[in-house]
C-alpha cells in the first residue's frame, strides 16, 4: 500500500487562489493480536507493518530476540497483526498503560523496572562532523515527508553510514520500525547510533536503552524527563542538529574534540 494519497487542494497565496493536486501520508490502524489476545490499536503508515509489529512487542519487553516469534501474519485488509510467541501468556501480564506524547493515539506500557535499566555500555565518540554528515544524509532520505510533511522517521547509522531507515506518522512508530528490522533479520545494535526527526521524551529513551544504543541525534529538542533519563541510563543525547550547530545535553564525554 502507498504511504501516500493524492487529493485536490485550494492553494491560497495573498489574494490568490488556485485549485492544485498535492498528497497527503496515509493514515491506518494496526492491531497487534498476541497469542490469540488483543493486545493494542495503533495508528500509523501502513507500510512494514512486521517490523513495526516486532519493534513495538521487544520495546515493551514483550520478546526480545526473533527466536521469541514463533509466526506473524499481516492481515493488511483488515489491519490486523497475529503474533504467535514461544512463551505464552505474556499479554495477560498487568501493565499500567499510559496514554504517552507520541503521534497518533501513542500508547505505551510500562513497568518499574523500566527505568531501572543499567546504564549502557560503549567506547563511542562522536565527531561532531560526524553528526553533520549523518544527518544531513538522513534527511535526504525521508522522501515521504518531502512529499506531504507529515512523517517522522528514524535510522540507524554506524560511523558515517546510514544501515536501516524507516518513515511513519508516529515517531514511536518509526523507531519501533527500525528496531524490528534489527530484531527480524539479527542486526546488531551495540556501539550504533539513532537518528531521530522528532521531539525526545522518555518512551524513546527507553527504546534507545532496551537495544543498548549508546548515543541518541536528534533535529529536534529533548524534554526535560528525556534529558534526565539519557543521563541515568549512559546515553549521549544531541538535539538540535542544525547545519554545523548541535546541543549535546547528556553525556558529551563522548563528543570527540574538534578544532575548527
């Protein structure tokens, strides 16, 4: 299915008006149905609906490697995700559900070991003009959001090159999508970075930790609990990527010196 609809728009600009075709991202519901329970209704880009699928289940703790999966089967009609896992009765734990800050109808389930993960381990460093390069080649990548401006998305990079890149309505989306990928086809996530479009609150902190993700670059800004947490959980946070302009507001011991 296309992540994008085309449609008829008025154009005004000043005193004119014009009638022009212009596209839209397209919106869908997915339901991920875990051992024959269902388990949560996202919305989202209806397009690898597997990874996503998978990345939301390992965010939520609920598997943690592909070996978990016994089968997923994409109903893309009826926006249906069946999930079979080898160890059952895992959805019938008691999770508090929060409604998070994400896009779309963002819900997340946490527990109190969530934010009592260890500290990520890593002898990165980050030259600054690696940051750059990344995410200027990161952005050049989002041709969805070229087209209607209405996506976020998420890459994973090692060094100066971009490995895996993923585009959704929802930035929790667009992370789970990258992750799932990694967890379906075993791509290791040690020692790799995340770049992000969108805002960094918590939940996305908490992705980043669960895969042992020790820096986080984002274009846009960190919350105040986001900056809190990548300090506890030993993760480098940039926001504000912007031409050469960068903030680093935790853990900048592994931002390499630079003259300029």
């Amino acid at each position: 299915m296309e992540n994008t609809v085309p449609l008829n728009i008025v154009r005004i600009a000043e005193n004119s008006a014009v009638t022009v075709e212009d596209e839209v991202a397209r919106e869908a519901a997915l339901t991920i149905i875990l051992n024959d329970t269902e388990l949560v209704t996202m919305l989202c880009s209806p397009a690898e609906e597997r990874c996503l699928t998978a990345g939301f289940l390992a965010a939520e703790g609920l598997i943690e490697t592909v070996d978990d999966i016994t089968s997923i089967l994409i109903d893309e009609t009826r926006g249906i995700a069946r999930v079979s896992t080898a160890v059952r009765g895992e959805a019938d734990r008691i999770w508090k559900r929060f409604i998070s800050s994400g896009c779309g109808r963002g819900a997340t389930f946490y527990s109190a070991a969530d934010v009592s993960s260890p500290p990520v381990e890593s002898s990165l460093t980050i030259d600054p003009f690696q940051v750059y390069r990344l995410m200027r080649a990161f952005q050049e990548q989002s041709d969805v959001f070229k087209s209607t401006g209405g996506t976020h998305a998420a890459a994973l990079a090692s060094g100066n090159t971009i490995e895996l890149f993923s585009e959704d309505i929802g930035r929790h989306n667009a992370v789970d999508k990258v992750f799932g990928r990694c967890i379906l086809e075993n791509i290791e996530t040690k020692d790799k970075i995340l770049l992000v479009t969108g805002r960094i609150s918590s939940e996305i902190l908490l992705k980043v930790a669960r895969r042992g993700i020790p820096a986080l670059i984002s274009k846009s800004a960190p919350t105040d609990s986001g900056v809190k947490l990548a300090e506890k959980l030993g993760i480098t946070l940039i926001g504000f990527v912007r031409g050469h302009r960068m903030n680093v507001y935790a853990h900048a011991e592994r931002i390499a010196s630079h003259e300029t």
